[in-house]
C-alpha cells in the first residue's frame, strides 16, 4: 500500500516520490500496489475525484483535484469506485422506505438507540458488529479493540442519540446499525485543531448551524441481509433527521455495487465520487 500521500502539483517531483515508494516495495517481495490507503480500510483511503463544486463533509477524503492527474500519470489505474450522494425530500425517501420497514418489525425486528450514557459499551456492540459485518470485505483487514476505540474516541461530541440505531433480531442479537451525526465539517475547521475554551465554543456556535446529517455507515451481519432490516434502519434515521428539521442527508462513501446504494428510497442525487487505485506489474510508470 502507499498512503500518507501530500504532494504540491508538481508532476516530476512527485513521480519521484511514486517511483521511490514503489521501488522500495518491489524490493519487498510486492505485486499488486494499492492507494491511497493510511495502513488499512478503517483508516482513510481514496482519492475524492470530484466534482468539487461543493465544500467536503466531516470525515470524507479531501484532496485537490490535481491529484488524480499526478497518480494515474504514474501508471495507476481504477481498483474500485465509490460515490457519496444526497437526499433533499426526505420525507419521500422515508416513505418509500416504509413498507419494508414496517414488514420487518412484524417478523419481530426491533431498533433501539444508542445509549450515549454508556459509551463504553455501546462502542463494543459497534466493534462487535462492525468485524461480523465487515470481515468479507474487500481489502478488509482486523482491528484491535483498543484501535476501534481510539478511532471514536473523539466521536461522543459530535454524536446524537437519535441518529445512532442497532437493530436487534426476534432473538435479541444484535444484527446491524446505522451510524449517521450531524455535519458538523465547518464547526470543527474552525476549532484549528485547538481544544482551548475559545475554539470549543466556535464549535458549540457553529454546529448549531449545520442543516445536513451524514449517514456514514450502515452495516447487516450477514444472516439478516434480505431481511429489511437495511431499510428498517434507513426509514428509522430518515425520520429522525426530518423529525430535527434537518434538510439535507449525505449518504457516504459507498462502494459501487454494494446494496446500500439502493438505501436512498430513490432520492439519491449525486455528490461525489472517489477511487482506490492499484499498480501492477514490476514497473511505476506504463
């Protein structure tokens, strides 16, 4: 992998930079080469290609647009397509989300909030979860525990509980959530990476602001996929972001093809676009 990637627009220094990294990896015993990646999938990973008519949400990739002309100049080509959209009439997108929905909570799926009073532990159903329903995935690779939590240690802030569901089976297991928090994207680059009381209370100002929530992950275990249990969830956050008087939901970074491009309850309007590239063969450049 090759990840970490900072690059001024500058084509020569920065095939130097590709051709070193990749030498050092051929010399490692590598073959297929993948990035931008920081280390593994639950770090970040792709390139935003754009369009960049519009300011970046809270924890989506950002980089300038020179950047997919300086890797793919180097020989690095497409591995896998991602797109973020967004959904304006949510009200329509709750209804057309409802039938399902309802259809599965009378075969005794139920939804329950995330408990933010007890974070700690709500973090280990989230940790539990997220290995069963994501160790299948492309590119997948484990996590500790402790790694997990200091990952979302700095989430509690931004969280609220009514965007944070887990949906339970007829037999009380946990069998899927959706993690969705206010874009608070313009609150925390005004804090500057600063926690003094002053830029804390930027923040507090400012994320009172926002009008849009970001639905950033939405996860089954693999024995209820089918089930409704997807659009359970969906139909039950698309409430709640329209109940806060909430405009506006990002639907993010998903994978081309994976079934959670279909949560939209057809709303979807485009937003962006990214790419994980690779290199292969023995040479960097074609």
């Amino acid at each position: 992998m090759i990840g970490f990637f900072e690059a001024l627009d500058d084509g020569p220094a920065a095939h130097a930079l590709f051709d070193r990294a990749v030498a050092w990896l051929r010399a490692r015993g590598a073959g297929r080469i993948v990035g931008p990646m920081n280390g593994d999938t639950w770090h970040a990973y792709r390139l935003n290609i754009g369009p960049f008519d519009r300011p970046p949400f809270l924890m989506e990739p950002y980089n300038p647009p020179y950047y997919r002309a300086l890797w793919e100049s180097r020989g690095f080509r497409a591995l896998e397509g991602y797109s973020s959209t967004y959904v304006t009439r949510l009200e329509e997108a709750e209804k057309n989300t409802a039938a399902i929905a309802r259809r599965c909570e009378r075969h005794g799926y139920v939804l329950e909030r995330m408990d933010l009073d007890r974070f700690e532990r709500e973090l280990d159903r989230l940790y539990e979860l997220s290995r069963a329903i994501f160790e299948d995935n492309f590119l997948y690779a484990p996590l500790s525990r402790d790694e997990f939590g200091a990952l979302y240690a700095g989430s509690r802030a931004l969280l609220d509980r009514d965007l944070v569901w887990f949906a339970r089976s007829p037999k009380g297991e946990d069998v899927g959530f959706v993690f969705a928090f206010a874009d608070c994207f313009r609150a925390v680059r005004a804090m500057r990476g600063r926690r003094t009381p002053a830029a804390r209370l930027k923040f507090l100002l400012l994320r009172r602001r926002t009008d849009t929530v970001n639905i950033k992950t939405l996860g089954v275990r693999p024995a209820a996929r089918g089930s409704g249990v997807a659009l359970l969830l969906m139909n039950r956050v698309y409430r709640a972001i329209r109940e806060k008087g909430f405009r506006r939901a990002n639907l993010c970074l998903m994978r081309d093809g994976n079934p959670s491009a279909r949560m939209d309850g057809g709303q979807g309007q485009a937003l962006r676009r990214y790419v994980l590239y690779q290199l292969e063969g023995a040479e960097a450049a074609p």
